[in-house]
C-alpha cells in the first residue's frame, strides 16, 4: 500500500519541533508516511512558506544560526502564524481536502488565556487542517471548543505530547478503555520540578537545576511556569477536560509551588525516609472536580515516592479497573517529539483506512 505524503506547517520552530523534523528524517524507513514542511512560523526568526517543500535543512541551519527564515522565503513579508496557516490552508486546498495538511503547533505556552496556540488551533481546522500540538494551552483552555469545531468539519485534533510527552495517556483511555469512567487521577507530571527536588537533596543550588533543564531543553523558556507550578496546573486542566468531561482551566486548580521549598527542607525530609515532590491531582466530589497542584511529603509507601529524576508517573481511578498506572522511566526532548510523531503515524493510518 502506498504511503500518504502529509504536508507539515509548523507553528514554532523551537527545540521541539526540530527534534520533531530530525526524528521523521531518522524514522524514515519505519513511517508509514512521508512528509514535507510547507510553512514555518517563528515568533523571533521570520517565516517561511514553500508549498513545494522547504529544504528543512538549510532552515535549521538558518534558525541556530540566529538568522531569519524569511531570507528562505520567495516572498519574504511580516506574518503571523494565523496568517501562515491561512496562506497554506488557501495554498494547498487540495491536500486539505484529501486530509493530508496538518498543522504542528509547538508554541509556547501562555498561561493567561491560551493564545495565539488556541487560534492557531482553530484556524487550522477552520481550513480543514488536522492539527497535532505539544502545546498545554489549547487543550487547557479551549478544548471542548476546538474538539466539537474538529468535529464538525470532519478533523483530527491530537495532543498527545500535553502530558507525559510519548507515553500515551490520551490515547490510552481513548482507544483501549472504553466504557471506563475516571473519577480522579494523581501524579508527578512536571519534570522540571520533579528534577530540581532531586538535585536538591544532592545538595545542589536551585538556580542552577533550573540551568541544567533549560540546557535539555525541557524547562519552560519562562522557567517560573515551571516552578511556580502553572506548567504542572495546566496540564491537570488538560486531564480533567478530556479524560474527566469537566470544564477546567488552569486558573481553577489550587497551586502552589516549589519556589518556597529550599534544600534543608528536602533533605530534611530524606532524613525521615521522606520525600518532597510536586503532585498534581483531581478528584470528583458532589458532582464537582476538584484539582489541586502542590508540594507533597511522600512515604515510602507512596508509589510515587521511588520515581528517579526524570521520571513521570500518572495513576487513574478509574471506575472497573480500579486504579491504573502509567510510568515514564525518563522524560526528555526525543520524548516530547516522538508524542507528535505518534500523533502524525496516527493520522495517516486514519487515511490509509479510508
């Protein structure tokens, strides 16, 4: 069977979405697609549109060279990523149509309200892109709306890269738990915070913890989103809107911090055979969904308490199976990428179906 050929444009051109570009280069042979860029939108480095295909190449050369892409662009002129993803979804109508243009949306996260990701989001399925996105914010704030609006025109709205990176949580509940209902959750799911607690109990500075994880790649370009635990509330709004039903956003969730933890504090509790972790949880109460992110003093007992430096862990209640676990055994940049990876193998193996 032949492979469908998916037209990318990618909204962000940060860490992720170039690991995204090299891993679909080094997975050639094992996709079930092929591929090629179409657009790319930057906030600081200019854009660039080809419907014929960018040379990906030539524009992460240009990129990490701090260099504008719009000098790879034919008609090189000041656009946002709405009206690059106009522009393309205009462009190539035909692939639209065939369902063979998604949009990859990689921004980074506002925690106010979402945007531009969530208008980025529309507008793409408005043009009847498909639309896959590492991005908390759309799926924090809008995704009832953007969900019933892919709906209506027949599109795929994927995010599986909003918690967890790779691992399938979405996709987990979605494909292989049906008649499952989830009436909370609890986890580790910020590893920026879950790192800093450990090397602090090493005895190393919090600062430059920080350092260390923006150097990955994996904090926050705004590290206090991170640790002031609005990275970790937003994606508990995300899990309580699409695995809960509920309407939440991140400015519902009670938050606190690590920012008031110091070291003494951590190694303190290793001391008592304890452990100092930022945990998110959610639990229905009366018909309301609670949720809450804040430093917890963890037993031994805790199965959260042995999870290593950059690893994740989600636990559902769920109604039939009782309470399911889901254990990421390191987090990182290929992790996050392989997440829209996934979501795009998902994709074409819709359209090969049709």
């Amino acid at each position: 069977m032949n492979r469908p050929e998916l037209s990318l444009v990618l909204i962000g051109f940060g860490h992720v979405a170039r690991r995204l570009v090299r891993l679909l280069e080094e997975t050639a042979d094992r996709l079930d697609f092929t591929w090629r860029v179409v657009g790319i939108s930057t906030r600081h480095h200019g854009t660039a549109v080809d419907l014929g295909g960018i040379d990906m190449g030539r524009a992460i050369a240009t990129f990490e060279s701090a260099q504008s892409l719009d000098r790879l662009d034919q008609s090189p002129r000041e656009r946002s990523g709405i009206d690059v993803i106009r522009q393309v979804t205009g462009g190539l109508a035909e692939e639209a149509a065939e369902g063979r243009l998604i949009c990859v949306e990689t921004t980074v996260l506002d925690i106010d309200r979402g945007e531009p990701s969530v208008s980025h989001v529309r507008a793409a399925l408005e043009g009847h892109a498909h639309v896959v996105t590492a991005n908390k914010g759309p799926v924090a704030f809008s995704y009832h709306e953007l969900e019933a609006l892919a709906e209506s025109v027949d599109r795929i709205f994927f995010f599986e890269g909003v918690v967890m990176d790779g691992v399938p949580v979405f996709n987990l509940v979605r494909e292989t738990m049906p008649a499952i209902t989830i009436s909370g959750f609890r986890g580790i799911i910020n590893t920026t915070c879950h790192f800093i607690l450990s090397e602090l109990e090493r005895g190393k500075e919090f600062r430059m913890a920080v350092a260390d994880m923006q150097a990955r790649g994996i904090a926050e370009a705004d590290p206090s989103l991170d640790v002031e635990g609005w990275d970790a509330a937003a994606k508990t709004a995300a899990l309580v809107n699409v695995l809960m039903g509920s309407v939440m956003s991140p400015h519902h969730v009670a938050r606190t911090g690590i920012t008031g933890v110091d070291g003494i504090d951590v190694r303190d509790a290793v001391g008592r055979g304890k452990r100092i972790r930022l945990v998110a949880s959610a639990s229905r109460q009366g018909g309301r969904v609670k949720a809450r992110v804040e430093p917890e003093v963890l037993d031994r007992s805790d199965p959260l308490y042995s999870l290593d430096d950059l690893d994740n862990a989600l636990y559902l209640n769920t109604d039939l199976l009782g309470q399911v676990g889901i254990v990421q055994r390191s987090s990182g940049l290929t992790q996050t990428a392989y997440a829209l990876l996934s979501d795009l193998s998902r994709i074409s193996n819709r359209l090969r179906e049709i």
